[in-house]
C-alpha cells in the first residue's frame, strides 16, 4: 500500500485557508504554511496556526504534498496557471469551491498531478473563530479516481463527515447551499422587516425569529420534512393567506406565492385527503 506523508499548503490567507489550516492543525495533521500574494495575510495565518509563511509560491509548492487553494472562485485558475510553473507530480491540488469541479484543472493529467474540489456547507464568515465549528460541517469531495477514497479518509480521520459527489452535479450542490444560506438571510431579512413595523428593534426580532427557526429545523430532521409541516398553507387557511397578500408590500408577493405553491405540494403528500385546489387557484392570480 503505497504510503503518503501528509504536508498541507495553502495558497491564499483568507477566511477558508485561517479555518481549514488551524482546523487540520487541532487534528495533528501536518500543515507546512501559507503563501498569499498579500503578504502580511500570509504571515498573519502562520502564527494563527503556528505553521511557515513562504515569500515564494514555490517554496510552498517545494514543502506540501497537499495543496489547497483557498482563493475566491475568479481566482483559481490564476493560481493555478502560476503553480504550473513548478513540478507538480504526484502532487494533490484542492481548491474549496462549492460551484466549481475539479475539472477546472484541465490539463492537469499532463503534469502529473491529481485534481480534488473539497467543500464544507458552512458559512465560514470569520477567520480566526469559524474553525471551532467545522466539526459540526458535513463536507464534499470529488476529483481524481486515484487519491480519492484518501482524500475522504483523510478528512473523516478529523472527525467530519464527507461525502463524495459527482463532478457534474458541483453548481446543483452549489444551489442547494445558496438557497438555504444566503437566499434564507434574505427570506430572514424580510421576517425581520415585518416585525420591526410592529414595533420590534432588529435584535428582538432575531431572537423572537430564532426558537421558531430551531426548532422548524429540529423537526425537519427528527421526523421529516413532511411531517414537520406546520402553518395556513398545511391547513389550507385561504383567508390568513389573502390578509398576508393585502398587507405586505407589492414586490414581495411573486415570492410569497411561490414559495406556498412549494409548501402545497407538500402538504398534499402530507393530507392527500384534503383539497388545496381553491388554495391553488388564488396563488394562481
């Protein structure tokens, strides 16, 4: 069984590149440090992990056998392009995009190298406080045959789950992420706006929001999206839908009505004795 010793580099010092590297370094995993076109970034991630700053990206390239790029999406081939400069073989290049594949390495079975897109679903939203919760973060992988059940052990040895996807299906994966994490801050912004005209400051509305967002969500899981279902839609309550159309502003009702015809369809697998066809025909209108 052919053996690897494990040295992870980073190339890029951002939010991800801060999480991933102290993360992997609570798990004793060896990281060999950071490079980063910004330089005090670099720097700045070394001592938050206790790992090297490398001023050249081939010293980092020279040190890891592993390396993961953590720069925004448009910015990954860029990297990319510079890393081809050096001998890349048998070496594993990561990059944690939720929308792209591993495939945006194109060429890289000419040099030699193996191709991985890893992902946590997290909101990753601060760099030196994040990495305390990526246990709680289920994690996807795809790329190269060779590397790939590695790979995965790899991170289920530091305790997350990790599930492999298909190259194909990186923006669908990607859109399922979005919808429940920033579309849901907009639909949550919107919740907000509606109780401050009642009279709530933002953080009371956050904290009146929250126990019926948790536990939504706990139900969901213990007994299934289905029978979790709650609300006027699930009773078909036409007349509490129209007071909700009168009241809210013109430009939201597009999305209310959409979002209900989705709950309907569930509803119906929830009560198939009831009828929601009135319930359908006035979210028609």
């Amino acid at each position: 069984m052919e053996v690897i010793i494990i040295k992870i580099g980073f190339i890029g010092a951002g939010k991800v590149g801060f999480s991933l590297g102290k993360f992997f370094k609570e798990k004793d995993l060896d990281v060999s440090g950071y490079f980063s076109r910004n330089f005090s970034s670099s720097k700045e991630a070394s001592v938050f992990t206790n790992t090297k700053h490398f001023e050249r990206i081939k010293d980092l390239v020279m040190k890891s056998n592993i390396i993961f790029i953590t720069v925004p999406d448009n910015e990954i081939l860029n990297v990319y392009s510079s890393l081809k400069s050096y001998s890349l073989k048998d070496k594993i290049i990561c990059h944690t995009s939720g929308c792209l594949s591993s495939h945006i390495f194109s060429d890289i079975d000419d040099l030699g190298a193996y191709s991985y897109s890893i992902h946590p679903m997290f909101p990753i939203s601060q760099k030196k406080e994040s990495y305390k919760y990526l246990k709680d973060a289920v994690f996807t992988i795809e790329g190269h045959s060779k590397y790939l059940d590695f790979m995965t052990n790899l991170f289920s040895s530091t305790g997350v789950k990790i599930i492999p996807i298909e190259s194909k299906n990186k923006s669908l994966y990607h859109l399922a992420s979005v919808t429940v994490s920033n579309l849901f801050l907009a639909l949550l912004n919107r919740s907000c706006s509606y109780l401050k005209r009642c009279g709530f400051n933002e953080t009371d509305a956050l904290n009146t929001l929250y126990p019926l967002i948790k536990n939504n969500i706990e139900n969901a899981l213990n007994t299934g999206l289905t029978n979790a279902l709650t609300g006027p839609i699930e009773r078909g309550d036409i007349n509490t839908i129209k007071k909700h159309i009168t009241i809210m502003p013109k430009e939201h009702k597009v999305v209310y009505c959409e979002l209900s015809k989705e709950l309907i369809s569930i509803a119906k697998t929830k009560n198939r004795d009831r009828n929601y066809s009135n319930l359908e025909r006035y979210l028609e209108t």
